[in-house]
C-alpha cells in the first residue's frame, strides 16, 4: 500500500512547521565564529583535540582547470578491504570475510592480482577452535587465513566484521608496501578506527579491544606508518564517509550549542559557497562570506581546508598522550597522530576527509602536495581518487558473489543461515 496523495501533503506540510523553527543564518554566523575562534586550537576539558597545523585557512581551486593540473605524485597506489558482511547460522557460528587488494594508478596488472583474505568466526561454545596460520594459494597471489575472534556475550557481528576487515587490509599493505614508491592511499581512515570506538561503545568491546589478537591487528597499522616513515614514503587514507563527532561534542562540552549533528556538517557548513545579492561573491582564502540561504549553491570551484591535528574521539589513542591500546610505538608518539584536511565537492553536495599520520605532514611541503593531489583526483573524478577507486572495485565483493560464497559456508558448516523476518519481507540474496 503506497500513500494517498493526502498523505504526501500532510507529511510535506510538517516540513513546514520545521523549517520554519531553524533560522540558517543564525547557523552561518556561528559556524564563521566556530572557525575564528575554537578551531585554530579547540579544546575540551583542556585538552588540545584539533590544532590547525600550520596556516589555519578556507581555500578553493576552479575545478576546470585543477582538475587538468599536473599532479605531485607521479604514480599512486590504493588499498582496499570489502566483506560478505557478517552471517549468523543457526549452529552458532557467526562468519565474515574480508578481501584486501591494491591498485595503482598507472595500471599494474600483476599486482591487481595479489590479494589477501581472512575469515573471521565467532564460536558460542568456548571449547571450539577455528584459527589457522597464513597459507598461499593462485600461484603464492593470494594469501589468506581464518581468524577465530574473542569470544563476547554481544556484538559478535561487529567483532567479526572489524577484524576481518582491518586484518585484510593491514596485513595486505604490510606485504605491498615496498612496491610503493610515491604515494599509498588507502579506502578510508589511516588506522583501525572502529576499534578505537569499542570502548565509547560497551565496556565489553572496550577490553576485547586490548586483548591480544585486536592488538594484533593495530599493530600492523603501526608498522606501517613506521615502514613508509622509514622509506621516506608518504602514507594517506581517503574518507569518503567521515563520520566524525570530535569537534561538535568539543564544542558542546565548552558550552556551545552546536546545530550540526557532526563534524561533516560542520565542515559542509563552512566550506559550501552561495549566491550573493544579485550575483555571486567569490571566497578568499579566509573563508569569508561562506554560508547558506543567499542564493543558489555555487559549483565551479572545490574548496577545502588546510591541515588540522587530530586527538579526539576514534583518534585519541594514536595521540601522543594515548597508548595505542597498548601496541609499542618505536618513533616518537607525535609522528603517529592523526592529521587531516576536509575537501567539499559542491557538485555532488559532498565533503570528504583526507589523513595523513603527523610524521608526514609536519613537512609543509608534503601537506602542500597531498593537497593538491587529492583536490585535482576529486576534480577530475568527482569522487574518490583513481587509485582508491580501483582498489574500491577490486575488493568489493557482489551481492551475488556474497550470496553464492554464504552458500559454500552453509554447505562446509552444514548449517542453513540464521533467517530474520527482513529475509522474508525483502527476499534473500540468491544467486
């Protein structure tokens, strides 16, 4: 049953009552002094959680002619891990598996071909053992294992989920990295961040996270960052979905009162352009005159931040201060944090995040050529850089790969999958 067109009405007519409650230029003012005033260093309960890195500014590039500007780095590799999704079967176990490949940007096709993949189980019975060393297979291409994760009374799904995926990923990078000569980005954040959320989560999820097999797991990051340190090579994670909550829940417990429900609504607010009076007003680099509700959104320049430092929320335990979960850091603390710049594509109405460990982008120079890097690569494709993409689509798995692989583990298991009301209402995926 669809609604009547009297239902679309009232529903729109609510919209109404809303829209007319929120004054957005009152937003537009507090996000300029937001920007002026608590992002150039923004504290909470005293502690430092964002500091501008160098100049503390808003900037734009025309998109035309960025996009066919000549980039920093010469060939660019990317890193990605996708999931089946956890699966519960009606004999206990809950299962995922992760496939992790890299890609570059000129192609190489022999390294397309390399990949890593780990199966993560969950057993209710405590007496069970699933955990297998690393084996290769296709030639010594793929390497793979199955990794029986800690057992908890909640949460198995995610458990399963994060340490297939990180695992994949942190392990595949470790194993490629010095086939890396100038730029390694991977598909979203430069460390284990979900992790770095099961304390805030449950205090269960918050001591698995220190046992040794998710220490484990951070730890490969860590060597990573310390291996492109070593080889003097530049290391990145591109975030097409930032979800974090640091600086608004910052900024709230300072006492303001925040209208955005996160941090990329913050950073949408301030880097978005608009019409003007009667034509447009171009930005300067002080980010001046941004905002909402003076005519139509202006599309023909990206614009992004520079540099931040970042020790707050999911990034709190690789800041110098943190312990990294108890994993052994061998260079200076500091060269481990977490930096970023945001980036928004006003044709698409989307913000996106890049990272980089502090190690690299204490260098100026090195902040600079990242930053052109990524805001040309979004230029020019509108979304994520070439390199991330490809990765993106080298280790994503189908729906009707995940649907035909859950059958070979009903079949191994001899156990039917755990059917839920959705199945029935939605239909399963069948291959």
């Amino acid at each position: 049953m669809t609604l009547d067109p009297i239902h679309v009405e009232n529903i729109a007519r609510l919209a109404y009552g809303i829209g007319g409650d929120v004054d957005a230029t009152d937003h537009d003012d507090l996000a300029e002094r937001v920007w002026r005033e608590w992002l150039p260093e923004l504290r909470r309960d005293g502690r430092v959680v964002i500091e501008a890195l160098g100049d503390h500014e808003r900037r734009r590039a025309a998109i035309d002619d960025v996009a066919l500007a000549e980039r920093p780095f010469g060939t660019v590799h990317g890193l990605d891990s996708g999931t089946i999704n956890p699966t519960t079967f009606k004999n206990g176990l809950v299962v995922d598996v992760a496939h992790a490949a890299m890609a570059s940007s000129p192609t190489d096709l022999d390294l397309h071909r390399d990949r890593t993949i780990v199966a993560t189980v969950h057993a209710g019975d405590s007496t069970a053992g699933f955990d297998s060393e690393w084996t290769r297979r296709d030639e010594g291409h793929t390497k793979q294992r199955v990794l029986h994760v800690p057992r908890v009374n909640r949460y198995a799904e995610r458990v399963v989920h994060a340490l297939a995926l990180y695992l994949a990923e942190g392990t595949h990078a470790l194993d490629r990295a010095d086939a890396v000569d100038e730029l390694l980005v991977l598909d979203g954040p430069i460390y284990p961040k979900e992790l770095f959320t099961w304390a805030d989560r449950d205090p269960e999820l918050g001591a698995l996270a220190r046992e040794a097999k998710p220490r484990a797991v951070i730890d490969k990051y860590v060597r990573l960052v310390e291996r492109f340190v070593e080889r003097d090579v530049p290391l990145a994670g591109f975030v097409k979905n930032p979800a974090s909550g640091a600086a608004v829940r910052a900024l709230s417990r300072a006492g303001v009162e925040s209208p955005w429900p996160d941090d990329t609504a913050l950073f949408t607010r301030l880097l978005e352009r608009r019409e003007q009076g009667d034509g447009p007003e171009p930005v300067g680099t002080d980010g001046d005159d941004l905002g909402a509700d003076r005519g139509a959104r202006l599309d023909d320049d990206l614009t992004f931040t520079t540099w931040f430092r970042s020790r707050g929320g999911a990034d709190a335990p690789m800041a110098a201060d943190g312990d990294a979960l108890g994993v052994e850091r061998e260079l200076d603390p500091e060269l481990y944090e977490p930096t970023f710049m945001v980036v928004y594509d006003p044709r698409s109405d989307v913000t996106y995040k890049l990272e980089a460990p502090y190690a690299f982008t204490r260098d100026e120079d090195t902040r600079e050529r990242l930053t052109r890097q990524v805001v040309a690569e979004v230029a020019a494709t509108r979304g994520p850089p070439e390199p991330v993409a490809k990765a993106d689509e080298l280790a994503r798995i189908s729906a009707t790969e995940k649907a035909a692989l859950r059958r070979k583990f009903e079949e191994r298991l001899g156990s039917d999958q755990q059917a839920t009301y959705d199945d029935l209402r939605w239909g399963k995926e069948t291959f």
